[in-house]
C-alpha cells in the first residue's frame, strides 16, 4: 500500500527525493560508525605528504618512501570507510533495484503503438503466428518470416489491463515448432509507472532468446541533453547523492 502511494509521485521528484534522503543517512552512518578523529588525522597526514613528494621530485628513493606511507594512510581511511558502506549496501541495492523495477521506463498507455520483437538464435527459421488477445490490436499483418534472427510486430492498446501476447513458430511447411508468451501492461496514464520488459531474456530456450517491447526510457531531464546523451533515473540519482553528499559533509565535518 506504501509503495503503491509512493508510485504515484512525479517520477523525477521521487528520484530527486530519495536521493537527498540516502544521501543524509549516508552521511549520518558515516559520521557516527566512523573515528572521524582518526580520519581527520590522516587528511592532515595526507596534504602533508602529497606536498612533500612534490619537493622530492628529484629524488625519487625518498619520494617512493614518502609514497608508501601515503599509501598506507590510503588503506588506513578505506577501512574506515568500509563500515557506513557494510551497513548500507543491502539497502542501497533493494532501492536502485526498486527504481529500476518501476521507473527505469515509460509505460505502455492506451492508443500508443508499441512495437514486440522476438530475437532468435543463428539457425532459425520459419514464420511467425501471432494470437492477439481482445483489448489489444494488431497493426502491422498477421504472419512474419523469421529474417535476420528477428521478427518485428506493432500493436496498440485500445483498454488498460494485462494482456498475453503468444507467439506460434511454423517451419516452411506449416508444422507448429513452438509457441511462446508474453505478458504486457496497458496503462490509463503515465503515472501509474507499471511496465514488463523492456527486454525479457528466454530461459533455457534454444530457439528465443530475447523478447523486447518497446517502452521508452525514462529521461527525467525531459528533452535535455549532454553532447547527445539523454541521462536517465540513474543519472539524476547519482548527481543529486553527490551533490547533497558534499554540502553535508562539508556542513557537519564529516571526514
């Protein structure tokens, strides 16, 4: 019920959301399951090495000294850091798992031509068959030839709800080789965030192996872009993580 609430919050605003609130709980295990004394010891420790290996660039036999007690200082602060990490990682995996699960992808809304396509393996042939299911209309034919290990097929969604979509594979004489499934999700809205796919991975078949839908990924810069590269969920969580990060190490101390 929780996350079902949760799920109907603007998408960029809930990534920007628990972005700051990870970000706090990092910073606070950090400050509170760490020796920030020691870690402070060793930043000093640190400067004052990096700026006498700068004085010893002319003799690289001390220089290579004063290098291995940074690096033992490196280890020192990386044990430390290893502890807020141990007590966060779990949580940090079930909630990217989370994102990834429910907004890594726009869904599927009634009226939008979507596409399916079945990827086969080398060796493959014969035609497809499809069986559309009432609710879900077919636009592009009724049968297709395997060719280039791929069979496209473009449909739309006329009422939301859970569809089966199958697939019958039949050699060149018509025989029935093997039929396959696959489920997808028809929503009223953008915001009800449901979705399947968008690449379904075919296990322990030797003739699909994939079955991709199209839904388009969700970029929650909009039509904004980096030379190009439209960043996505994941993206906007980990600059917001940084962002917030620095400003609340740098506001309560922490090493």
């Amino acid at each position: 019920m929780v996350l079902e609430t949760i799920l109907q919050l603007n998408s960029t605003l809930l990534v920007v959301s628990v972005g700051i609130i990870f970000s706090i709980i990092m910073v606070l295990l950090t400050k509170y399951t760490t020796d920030q004394d020691l870690l402070k010891r060793i930043r000093d420790e640190m400067k004052e090495l990096q700026a006498e290996i700068k004085m010893l660039q002319n003799n690289p036999s001390k220089a290579g000294e004063v290098n291995k007690r940074m690096m033992d200082a490196q280890m020192k602060m990386m044990m430390q850091s290893m502890k807020p990490m141990l007590f966060s990682m779990i949580p940090a995996f079930l909630i990217l798992g989370w994102f990834n699960a429910h907004i890594a992808f726009m869904p599927l809304t009634i009226e939008e031509e979507f596409s399916v396509e079945l990827n086969f393996y080398d060796g493959i042939s014969g035609t497809i068959e499809p069986m559309t299911p009432e609710g879900i209309t077919l636009i592009n034919g009724e049968a297709y030839t395997i060719k280039d290990n791929k069979v496209r097929l473009v449909y739309k969604g006329d009422a939301p709800g859970e569809y089966m979509l199958q697939y019958t594979l039949k050699n060149d004489v018509g025989e029935v080789q093997k039929t396959w499934e696959q489920k997808v999700i028809i929503t009223a809205s953008e915001n009800e965030k449901e979705y399947t796919g968008p690449t379904v991975k075919i296990k322990d078949d030797a003739m699909l192996e994939t079955i991709t839908i199209s839904n388009n990924k969700f970029t929650p810069m909009g039509s904004v872009s980096i030379f190009g590269w439209h960043p996505g969920w994941l993206a906007l969580y980990i600059i917001i993580s940084l962002i917030c990060s620095i400003a609340l190490r740098k506001w309560l101390n922490v090493y």
